[in-house]
C-alpha cells in the first residue's frame, strides 16, 4: 500500500471512530484549539467553566465573604468533600479520601504511617488492631507484623519510580531506621519476607506507561504481613483502579493530570476505612487534630478521613479542582478506559503505518493489561524530535535520555488528533533523517 493511501484509509478510520465515540462531546467541555494535546498525562486541559467559578471564589467568597466563607462556602469541608468526587473514579467509598498538600507529602506521610502500622504488636493488614492496641502513638521500634516474624524493618520501592518517590522512600527508610530495598514491581513478591514492613509501588510507570498488577501485588504483600502504599499519579482519571475492591492498604496521587485539576492543584491521600483509627500521620497538624480549634498541647487525631490533614487547605486550587471534577458527572470511568485503549492502539497502527521501520522504538506494552493511556517511543534524538513536533502542534514530551512521551486523556482527545500526531511524527523523523544525511561528508 503506497504512503497515500495508507494515510487516505487512517483518516477515514479517525472520521469513523469520532463518529462512533460516545465519550465525543465531553470535548466541548475543555478549552482547546487545534493543537494536538497529548500532554494530559503531565497537566490536563482547562474546563471551560473552571474560570468563572475561580473568579466567584476570589470576588465573591474572598472579597465579600471573606472569613465567613469557611463556613458558609464550606471552604472547611472542603478536602473531604472534593475527596468524595475523586472516590468514584478511584474505586472508593466514601470518606476515605483526603485532598491536599502535594503527592510527596502524601507519600512521605503513608510510607511512614505504613511502617508504624506493621510495627504494632500482632497488627496486620487486615485492620486489626494489635496488642498494643494499634495507638496513633506507638512507638516506632516495636516489633510488627505477625507473632514469630522479625522486626519489620524494610521498606520496598519500585526501583523505577518516578525519582520524587524514591527520595521521599529514602528519607522515610532512614527516618523509620529501615533498610530500602528498590525492586522492580514484577519481582516484590519473591523480594517480601518477615522484615517487609511496607511496599512503595506506581500503578502505572511515568516514563514506559506499563501498567502494573495491583491486585496480585497487593495481594502478595498482604500475604506477607506487610502494607502496600500505591501512587495513582498515572491511572487516577484514566482507568479503574479499584482500591476497595483490592484492599489496598493507602494510596496517594496527583489531580494536574487526568483529572484536569490544574498545575499545581493538591493531591490526595486515600486511607482504608479498617485502617483509619491506626493511621499515625508523622506529620500531625492543626487541621487534623479532634479539636482543631481547642489549641490543645497534646495531639488527638481526628477520627476518620481528616487525619490525613496537616495545615490550613489551599482553598484557590482546591476549588478549581473541585470545580474541574465536575466534567466527570455522568461518565463512567470503564468508558473512560475503553476509549483509551482505542486511541492507543490506533496511535501505534497509525505510527507503524507512518513511520519508517526501525526508526523508533515502543517501549510501552502492547498488552491491553500491561498498558496505561500513554505510549512512549524511544529514538536517539528524542529531545530535538519533541522540540520540533510542538513547533508543528503536536505536544507531547520528552523524558530523558530518548523518550518521546504521548499522553492520551480520552476526554478531549479525538481520533483524529491521533492520526495527526504520528503522521506529523513520521516527517520530523523523515526531516532529521534527511539533516543528518546531508550533514555527512562525502564517502
């Protein structure tokens, strides 16, 4: 089939699946232009509403109400309330989610209340508290784990996290005096024993998009008495999750990406209901405490949600983000991942067609199970090659050292977008090819 023809039978393809897509008219619902926007996986797009719902909360609920509006805009409330919108896409119940502070500090706080939490006398995942009586303030030395285990004092990371987690699992191992272990997801469950007191793992990779097995991972560190903190970063907004379901233990992730809450809107920090009364936060704060406005001495935790709280709420980027989740009223979440799916298969048929062989490589699983709403290519030149494909609107981004990385929001990204996108791809590469080539000196 010649170059024209192929491109002729895509588009025809990308017109007949805009057609057939139900998730189709959630695009309206963004502020876009005839960029191709493949950078959802970094910080997501602007809803159309979000700005004149912010300017009510600056003018209105700031100016106006000023103080007032802790309670009657219900800025209080907030971190739990818009914790309830984000349950749903997540597979949570309600009042298990907390929103913010930023992914790392929620990470610091779940990795080192998941060491405190195995170390209990007799505790366990199961939620059970043990013969200490599972107290907030336990010491951290203690034995955990079941009877007859060692002192759990080993704290699992994915040896290919995104770097932040890895810093922060560092400083919580020499915090909690444990040793850290970096493990690639598929090897934990030969890596866990008796000294494991909890796993940090990413449910989808940053840089590859490979999606990994949380149940059977969580599961396995389950068996082996330990506690399992998952980071969402990349699947909360783009697929099921199911943390209930599964029973993970703690969870955090960020809302700037698929969840189109804005650069630098909080995170959020997902704590099992069974756990709850356990949850010893090392970072305890005003906001958490039983008493917030008692000013007492002595630190009581709060019950439920809120002791995954610290200080006062950033209220400006809590509600836009609350604000921004209102575009997810009424879509389910599994139509959410079947169009994913589509646009990233449809990416690599459209790039296999377009691009010459051997010039990039798919360094993202083919796999349905194994895949996260992200293809990531890799070729020598991937920076140059991503600086010259946002020249010609096409953006997606560059991960070091060769990664060209595209990231696929399936509620504003269309099947044409994606055609687009890799056969702009094929001639930047062609382009490069063609300047290397006349750059050589004569043979």
């Amino acid at each position: 089939m010649s170059e024209l023809a192929a491109t002729s039978e895509l588009l025809r393809k990308a017109e007949k699946l805009d057609a057939a897509d139900e998730l189709g008219a959630l695009r309206d619902r963004f502020v876009l232009d005839e960029t191709v926007y493949l950078d959802g996986n970094s910080l997501g797009a602007l809803p159309a509403h979000v700005p004149d719902r912010l300017a009510d909360v600056v003018r209105r609920q700031w100016g106006e109400l000023r103080i007032r509006s802790w309670q009657e805009s219900g800025w209080w409330t907030a971190p739990e309330r818009i914790g309830d919108r984000i349950a749903p896409l997540v597979g949570a119940a309600p009042g298990q989610i907390v929103v913010g502070d930023s992914t790392s500090v929620n990470v610091f706080k779940a990795l080192v209340a998941a060491v405190r939490m195995a170390r209990e006398t007799g505790g366990g995942p199961d939620g059970a508290p043990g013969a200490a009586g599972g107290a907030p303030g336990a010491s951290i030395g203690e034995p955990g784990g079941a009877p007859g285990d060692g002192p759990r004092d080993e704290i699992l990371v994915d040896a290919t996290t995104f770097p932040t987690d890895g810093y922060i699992a560092r400083s919580a191992a020499r915090m909690t005096g444990c040793t850290l272990r970096p493990v690639v997801p598929g090897d934990v469950p030969g890596a866990l024993s008796g000294r494991t007191a909890a796993v940090l793992l990413n449910h989808v990779d940053y840089r590859t998009g490979r999606l990994h097995d949380l149940p059977s991972l969580t599961a396995a560190v389950h068996e082996a008495g330990a506690y399992v903190v998952w980071d969402l970063c990349h699947s909360a907004g783009a697929l099921p999750v199911g943390l209930d379901e599964h029973g993970v233990d703690l969870a955090v992730g960020c809302t700037y990406k698929f969840l189109n809450g804005g650069p630098g809107a909080p995170a959020f920090l997902y704590v099992r209901h069974a756990l709850q009364d356990r949850f010893d936060s090392p970072l305890p704060g005003w906001n958490s405490h039983a008493e917030p406005f008692g000013m007492q001495p002595e630190y009581v935790p709060a019950h439920g949600a809120p002791r995954g709280r610290v200080g006062t709420p950033d209220i400006l980027s809590m509600l836009a983000l609350e604000a921004s989740l209102e575009v997810w009223d009424g879509v389910p979440i599994e139509a959410v991942r079947a169009k994913s799916l589509a646009l990233t298969d449809f990416f690599l048929e459209c790039v296999a067609a377009y691009v010459p062989a051997g010039r990039v490589e798919c360094v993202t699983p083919v796999a349905h199970e194994d895949r996260g709403s992200q293809v990531a290519l890799r070729c020598p030149d991937a920076g140059q090659v991503m600086e010259r494909l946002i020249a010609e609107g096409v953006v997606g981004d560059f991960r070091y050292p060769d990664v060209l990385r595209f990231g696929f929001t399936p509620l504003y990204v269309r099947f044409a977008d994606v055609e687009r996108a890799a056969r702009v791809l094929a001639a930047v590469l062609g382009e490069a090819v063609l300047t290397e080539r006349e750059g050589r000196p004569e043979e």
